[in-house]
C-alpha cells in the first residue's frame, strides 16, 4: 500500500478501481430546493413538540428565551458559512467533507465522528419519544415501547432502502402534515395567551441576577442553552443531500438558509404561546408540551395526534443523515468499507441498518433524555469543528471557487464557533452523566482511526479528492 509523496507519512492512502467506486455511488439529480428545504425542517420539527420545556425549569422563561435568541443567531450564522461550503464542496460527507479540506484528515474523521454521534443517537432517543407518544394515545393496544422502537426503525430504514427520491417525498409530506399542526396550535393558544404566565415560576433570591423574569439568574440562562439547541438541532444535516441533489452548488445553500428561517419561526411560535398559554412552572415539567397548553380541548386532540407525524419526520429524516454520513466516512476508508455499499436502487444498505441496530439498542435503555444530550454534545463538538473549518478555509483558501459567501465572512463563523464552544461546556454543566458517554464515544472513535484506518484511506474518492486537489493548488501557487 504507497504513501503518495504529497501526503503526510502518518496516515496511508491507496487508490481503489473503478468498480469500488460504482458499488458506492448515490443517485444524483433527486432532490431539488423545496424538497432540501424540507428536509431541513424535518430534522429539526420534533424538538417544536416536546423536549425543548424542561429548559423552562432550568432558566425560566426569561433565561430560555434569551438561550434561544444567542442560540438562534449561532445556527444562523453557522447555516450561512455551511451554506458557502457546501455550495464550494458538495458532497454526502457534509461537514466531514469541509473539515477534511481545512483541517487534514484527522480534523476531518473527528468532525464526522461528532456529526454521527449526534445522528446515531438522536433516533434512539426520539424513538422512546415516539413509543410514549403512542402509549399515552392507546394506538393499537400497545403497552410496551420496545415494540414500537422495533416498528419505527424497521419500517423507516425499509423506506430508505426503496431510494433517496422516493425516502425525501414521503418525508417532506410528513413534515407538511407536522408545520399544519403547529398552525393549529398556534391559532388555537392564542385566545389562552396571558402575559402573566410567562413569568410564573418562583423567583430563587439566592441566584447572581434573580428576578421575575430570570428566576434562576443569570446560571439559568447558561443552563437552558442545550434545550435551545434541541430547536434546532441537526438542521446542518441539509449538506448531507448533496450528491443527491439537483445543482447541488445552488440548491443546498438555498434549501439550508429557507429551512433556518422556517424554524425560527416556529421555534418563537411555541415558545411564546405554549408558555403563555399553560404557565412556564407547569409547561417545565410537560411531556406533551402543545397538547396540555390546550387544556384538553377539540384542537389539543388533533395536535397530539399530529406531534406523532412531527416526532415521525425527525425520526426518519434523521435516519437519512446517519446513513450518509456513515457512507461518506466509510467510502473514504475512515470506517470499514462494507458500510459503504449502495443496492440496486443506490441506497447505502450497510449505513441504514447497523446504525440502526445501534440505535434500537440504545432506545432500549428508555432514556430519551440522556441520549438527547449525548446527541446535542456531539452536535456541539462538530459545530465547533465545522466553523473553525470555514475560518480556516477562508483564510487560507481565499481564491476557492464559493458560489455563494457567507455575509459577514469570518466574523459570522467566528460568532457561531464562540457560542458552539459555550454549548459544548453546557452540556456538562446540565448532564454530566451524558456528555461524558458521549465524550468516551467519541474518544473510542478517535483511537480506531488512530489506531487502525488511517492507514487504509481510499484516495480517490470525491473527499478525499477535494483534498487533493487543494494541496495540489497550493504547490502550483
């Protein structure tokens, strides 16, 4: 196996033939803006139904609301420099694929391993969602989650198999059947919005910064910023979709930064009446957030029904991204090459189904909370990776074709890498428990590179390529 003399002695490259590469290849041209944007919603609509409450018990209200306003500007700010990624790099490695470029192969490798820690986990933890949603509406008699974890993950993972075109459809449609729901809710809270139960929750005086609208203090409002992340959390999943998209240059950027603006609405649509309708201390401790600010009403029914469709499309778009990250790192050499493998209709067989063995094993445990914040810690991580990999990009690459540019440069990343470096310490700092699983995973993934693939990295691969052909650029400047 040669070491090219254009690449470091630490890590061995070969170059595969061309049936390695035919056996590993998506179907292109699948996916325009709309449905990329929809996709984007759809990693992100669940956290709109549940999960992102219990921050009210952190912060309260006042803490919550400002956690999701720095937060809000991160994901923006990180979306627009992935979009000018993503338009100048397309490919199904996403952020890997950035970091790759910037920052070598092992920043690459530990980008893609954050990225698929978040995306190998966060279906775990929306399938024990999922199971507690169908038990509490008494869907089919069942009694036992476990069975319905079987269910989702089989059944989705099918769906995938049958082809990218067909899986990002049906999606989009379940996403459409999510958005209508939050239309209900919103219309329906309305008329039980009081002012005064935004600021509900009993002020702690011993707390730096305590008041009425801060009643933990200013620590609240550090301690609420991983349940902000869960408004948004994997919608830079949308780069994943590249080599599958229609003029991937164009289409992703677009369908990224139209997907960020939708959730920021009904990020702040919920936030606002779901609180105001039901009281911040009672809604902190929900498990069913919408449907209980409706007080049992005709229109809570139909929102609880319809939050099983929200919790439904993050769980199935979500198994998207796991696999084609998983395909990217395994095409590449940097996980074992079998799970690279696409079928007759160009899905990656491997990257859908052990993943998902993983994650069904996980959502045995029943514990959605931990897994959601060992998903947002590896969330977090990648972020911070991702951002110093636009920096780096632009600073060293600055003649690099960018069909579309990040406004603001370097200081919008700069910005998202800060508050990406504050979210990755807050996640200990709300369960320590989870950040150090996920920490220790990630760690475990890090020596298997270490260890064993980086001496088998394919070279010719469109990764890998990328790579290539920016030390090649910069030799001949």
């Amino acid at each position: 196996m040669a070491i090219p003399a254009d690449k470091p002695a630490t890590e061995q490259f070969h170059n595969e033939d061309s049936e390695y590469l035919a056996k590993r290849t998506l179907k292109s041209g699948t996916a325009g803006w709309v449905l990329l944007a929809g996709l984007g919603v759809s990693y992100v609509i669940s956290g709109d139904y549940a999960g992102w409450n219990n921050g009210l018990a952190q912060g309260g209200f006042g803490g919550l609301l400002i956690a999701t306003v720095v937060i809000a500007g991160m994901y923006l700010a990180m979306v627009l420099g992935m979009a000018e990624m993503s338009s100048a790099l397309p490919a199904a490695g996403g952020g890997y694929t950035f970091a790759r470029r910037a920052l070598g192969p092992w920043g690459g490798f530990a980008t893609g391993a954050a990225v698929l820690i978040e995306y190998a986990i966060a279906p775990a933890a929306i399938a024990t969602f999922i199971g507690a949603y169908v038990e509490s509406l008494n869907l089919f008699g069942i009694t036992d989650g476990w069975w319905v974890y079987l269910a989702v993950y089989a059944l989705f993972i099918g769906i995938h198999l049958t082809g990218a075109g067909e899986a990002l459809k049906a999606m989009f449609v379940i996403t459409v059947i999510a958005l209508i729901g939050l239309v209900i809710f919103a219309v329906s809270a309305w008329g039980l919005f009081e002012s005064g139960n935004l600021t509900d929750i009993p002020v702690d005086s011993a707390a730096a910064g305590s008041s009425s609208f801060l009643p933990f203090g200013y620590i609240g409002i550090w301690a609420a910023v991983p349940f902000a992340i869960w408004f948004f959390l994997a919608v830079e999943g949308v780069p994943l979709a590249a080599e599958e998209a229609r003029e991937p240059e164009k289409n992703v950027p677009k369908g990224i930064i139209i997907s960020m603006l939708v959730l920021i609405v009904t990020g702040a649509t919920v936030l606002f009446l779901a609180t105001g309708a039901m009281g911040a201390q009672a809604l902190s401790t929900s498990g069913n957030p919408l449907v209980e600010a409706l007080d049992g009403s005709g229109a809570a029914k139909v929102v609880n029904y319809i939050g099983l469709a929200g919790l439904v499309a993050s769980f199935f778009s979500i198994v998207y991204a796991y696999s084609r990250q998983t395909f990217a790192l395994s095409r590449a050499g940097y996980l074992p090459t079998s799970l690279s493998v696409t079928n007759s209709r160009k899905a990656p067989m491997l990257a859908l189904i052990v993943p998902g063995i993983i994650g069904f094993g996980l959502s045995l445990t029943g514990e959605g909370a931990m897994l959601l914040n060992m998903a947002v810690f590896g969330a977090a991580v990648s972020y911070v990776l991702m951002m110093i990999s636009h920096i780096v990009l632009r600073v060293r690459e600055p003649n690099m074709v960018r069909p579309y540019r990040t406004p603001g440069g370097i200081a919008t990343t700069t910005f998202a890498l800060i508050i990406a470096c504050v979210a990755v310490i807050a996640t200990f700092l709300v369960d320590r428990t989870a950040a150090t699983w996920a920490l220790l995973a990630f760690a475990g993934f890090l020596a298997y590179f270490g260890l064993y693939s980086r001496h088998h990295l394919v070279a010719n691969t469109p990764d890998e390529e990328f790579a290539a052909l920016a030390k090649a650029e910069e030799e001949l400047g």
